[in-house]
C-alpha cells in the first residue's frame, strides 16, 4: 500500500491511500468465500452454492463488505506507520475500486495535537498550609451539632426565622387562570426560602391555628402559568423550633467517641488534615501542569470536546431529572451552562494531554496488575464482582480509559513525590 498524509490543522490530517490490484483480489477472494460459506441458495446445501452464483446473487453486498474491509485495511496501515493518535475515526470522502482493479481512499481525521512540555525537574510546587484554622474547626463541630439538633414543638409563641412550620395551604387564582387547590401538609423553614417570600412574610408572627393570606404571582417555572396572581389561606397547623445539643463530653458520645470532646475535636483536626492533603494534591497537579504546559494554549480536536460536551450536559439534564426537576418547565439559560461546560471539558482534556505528555517522557507504563488493582477497587466500591466490571469496561472500549488515567496520576505522583519533601 502507497499513501501520504497532510496536516491540515494542528489537530486534523488527510490522507490518500492506494491498494494494489493484487490485494484487492485477494481481499474480495476471502469476502466472495464467506457470503459463500453462509449462502442459502435454492438447490444447494448451505456452503455449497457455485461461486459464480453467490457473485451474482449478492453482488452489492460483497461489494459493500469489500469496501468496508479494504477502509480498515488503509486506515490500520496508517496508523500503524505513522505517530499519530487519532482522535476520532476516519472520515471517508471517497473509496472506490478502480477500473484497473486498485482501491483508492481519501480521507480526513482529527487527531490529538504533538505536545512540548517544561522540564518536570524544575516544578517548584506552591505552598498549601495543611494546618486546619480554628475557625474551621469550629465550623466542623458546629455542623456535627447540627446534625444532631431536634425539633421541639413551640406553643404560645408567634412564629420566627428559623422555626419548622406545617401548614394547609389554600390556593385560588382570582383572575380565572387556574383551578383552585389545597395542599393539606406542606412544610418549610422560614426564613431559608424554601416557598414564596410572601408566605413566609403571612405567617410570620402567627401563632399555630391562626389562618393567614397572602398574595404571590407565580415565577417562570410555572410554565404557561408564569406571572399569574394566586391568592393563598395558610392555616398554621404546627411548629417547631430547632435545639441543637451542647458542645460537650455527651455530644461526643453521640458520634461513638467516650473519650470526650476533647477526643473528637481532635479527630475533627486530623479529618480537616486529611482533606487539606487531598486538596493540596489537586493544587500541586494543577500548578504542574500549569508549569508543564507554560503559556501555551494547546489546539484541542473539536470532536472530542464536542462530545464530551455533549455527554456532560445529558449527565447535568439526568440529574436534575432524578432530583425531580423538570427541565422543561424550569427557567435555564443551556446557552450559558453549554458555555461553562466547555470551557470545563476543554481544561480537563488540556490538562490530559500535558500529563500524557509528562508519562511519555517519564516512560510511564501501567501494568496490567495495576489495572486490575483498581479495576477492584472501583468493584468493591460499586459492589459488583470484579469479572463483571472488567467484562463490561472491555466490552465499552474503557479499559484503555481507565489505564490512561492511572497513567496520567502515575505520573503525577512521581514528579510530585520527589517535590513533596521540600514542602516539609
């Protein structure tokens, strides 16, 4: 096979490619034999039919399978030979067999750009303090608290912020918009927004069993309801006023530790440490590739980002549904959420490349006991056995997926642990 290849961007190239005739009769020898083989004609067993026959009878199919055999055979030929890495397939703008019995293709495909990288040595990584400021500590304890705390019921009071009401609410539109309704049990802390500022407002000062009203006009989630004035009748059936425990020995004991709040406010540090370590990681990885790449702004192949575009605002639309939320009725600009979440996609492909980069020139490998290592792990962590989930990843075409991340965090971790001791 002769071809040649043109760069037509940083990321996308052509290619021409010609098959002898010889080849091409030996390729559509081996197609001719397998529809032959599978053939069902009438008067002959299965295998059996003259050859001359099955041409004749499935001459578009043996033609078309041809043709798909003979692309695969070019485009195999081309990336074999050539240090490229395409980043999508090859895109076929002509395959034909010619008259004298040769196969010619053309073609274009994206590929991941050619990328230089600083020298890994020199990475100086920033400071990150993994020292928990009291303040947070403070913080930490204080949402622990609030995981415990309980609601009282609250008689003779007038209702404030912060209290945990239930009320029946009656709800009719007086312009004739809609169809009155009534919710019998519906529930909110007021004052964090969680209904109409003006319901909030009507039983403010209110005193359980009083009934109170209010007028709203509903928001664009509302739909073709949007901007309709509704007039309610909130009939305050309870409250309840949260109280949250003290901070001492027995709050500690209500988290398993008997040794007391001294105890737990110290595994509340080492747990702050820890997250700080984690988020130090993430920090250093970051000003790696910063320092890697340096001002460059790499070319990125627009079919991946495209995609993978694509992929994560199906997944933002997906749970948004399992959260209950219909997107059709909710107000989103998905112009700007696009927006945003390319811009995201095009930093993390970025940062992909110059860390494949810092493998490559590293000599990074990931070998297949440390594939299955954390193709267990991520098992455990799913609970699916083991054979399962390596089944179904090769089935997909993501076990190479999953190596390229434990070779990109592999390398990470070796220009990282030779800085880290620096850091003290």
């Amino acid at each position: 096979m002769s071809y040649s290849i043109e760069r037509l961007g940083p990321c996308r190239v052509a290619v021409a490619a010609v098959l002898g005739s010889e080849i091409v009769a030996r390729e559509r020898r081996r197609v001719v034999e397998t529809w032959r083989r599978n053939a069902r004609l009438p008067g002959f067993r299965q295998g059996k039919a003259p050859v001359s026959l099955v041409e004749r009878r499935f001459a578009q199919e043996i033609d078309g399978d041809l043709n798909e055999e003979l692309i695969r055979a070019c485009w195999r030929e081309v990336r074999s030979a050539e240090e490229l890495r395409p980043a999508g397939p090859l895109q076929v703008r002509k395959a034909e067999v010619s008259a004298d019995g040769g196969f010619s293709l053309e073609g274009e495909f994206e590929v991941f750009p050619v990328v230089e990288i600083g020298d890994p040595a020199q990475f100086s990584p920033p400071p990150v303090d993994l020292e928990p400021t009291p303040e947070e500590v403070d913080a930490a304890l204080q949402q622990m608290r609030e995981r415990q705390a309980a609601w009282e019921p609250v008689e003779g009071e007038p209702i404030a912020e912060g209290m945990l009401v239930e009320v029946e609410v009656r709800g009719q539109f007086p312009d004739g918009e809609g169809e009155p309704f009534c919710e019998q049990r519906s529930l909110f802390v007021v004052g964090k927004g969680e209904v109409y500022p003006e319901l909030e407002q009507a039983v403010l000062g209110a005193a359980v069993g009083d009934t109170v009203t209010a007028e709203a006009r509903l928001g664009a989630s509302a739909g073709e309801k949007a901007g309709a004035r509704v007039h309610y009748e909130v009939l305050v059936k309870g409250a309840r006023r949260k109280r949250l425990p003290e901070l001492d020995d027995a709050l500690a004991a209500s988290f398993g530790v008997e040794q007391g709040l001294a105890v737990l406010t110290e595994r509340v540090r080492e747990r702050l440490r820890f997250e700080r370590a984690r988020r130090r990681r993430a920090v250093w990885r970051e000003a790696l590739i910063a320092h890697l790449a340096g001002d460059a702004l790499l070319p990125l192949p627009e079919g991946v980002v495209k995609e993978r575009t694509r992929v994560e605002l199906l997944d933002f639309a997906r749970e948004l549904a399992r959260r209950g939320v219909d997107v059709e009725k909710v107000e989103l600009d998905w112009a700007e959420i696009e927006r945003d979440v390319r811009q995201r996609v095009e930093r993390v492909l970025h940062g992909e490349l110059v860390l494949d980069a810092l493998a490559e020139r590293l000599g990074v490998e990931v070998s297949e006991a440390e594939l299955d290592g954390e193709l267990e792990k991520q098992a455990r962590i799913g609970g699916v056995p083991f054979a399962e989930l390596k089944g179904n990843l090769a089935k997909r075409g993501d076990l190479e997926h999953v190596r390229a991340l434990l070779r990109r965090e592999k390398a990470t971790d070796q220009v990282l642990g030779e800085v880290a001791p620096k850091e003290g």
